[in-house]
C-alpha cells in the first residue's frame, strides 16, 4: 500500500465527512434516535465534534452555527421538518443503550 502523505490524508477525510454529511441531510427519514440506538452517535454528536474541534482551535462557532453545518438549515426548521415523535420502543432501545456500559 503506497504511502500517504499527511495533507492528502486530512483532504481524504474530510471528503469522506462531508459525504458522510450530505448522505445524513438527505436521509431524513432517518431518525437520530435511530442513529443513536444503532451507532452511539447521531447528528447532533456531530455537529458537537464539530464545535468542539473549532473550539480546541480557538475559533469562534456557536452550538447553533455547528447544527446548521450539519443539517443544512437551522436546526428548529429540520426538527419542525423531519422530526418525529419517539415511539415508546425506541426509547426504551436509547435507555437501554444509555445504561450499557461503554
């Protein structure tokens, strides 16, 4: 496997992050509860990681600034959008993923 060089690494990976961004903004019908019950994160830990990475660079990015980057638009608009209401079973799938240890 060639080797690749740092610069080119991080390009990769932010390809792959905005890919991975744009694939969540236009799965709408996928719901962050379902995110969370299956994979541990969702677009909000996104968008989360996301400030927190500006804020260890010192840089100035608001919790609503970071949402917007991740859904596209502001979050009260996705959330009157596309959220819907949890069903008893996926809440009790996120309580119990929550009490599982990590």
């Amino acid at each position: 496997m060639n080797a690749i060089d740092p610069r080119t690494q991080t390009e990769l990976e932010a390809a792959v992050f905005r890919r991975l961004v744009a694939h969540l903004r236009s799965r709408t019908d996928v719901q962050n509860i379902d995110l969370m019950n299956l994979a541990g994160f969702c677009r909000n830990c996104l968008s989360n990681w996301l400030k927190d990475a500006a804020d260890e660079r010192g840089l100035p990015l608001g919790k609503d600034e970071s949402r917007e980057q991740i859904y596209g638009m502001p979050y009260s608009e996705w959330k009157a959008k596309h959220q819907e209401e949890a069903s008893p079973e996926q809440r009790a799938a996120f309580a119990k993923a929550q009490a599982e240890p990590h």
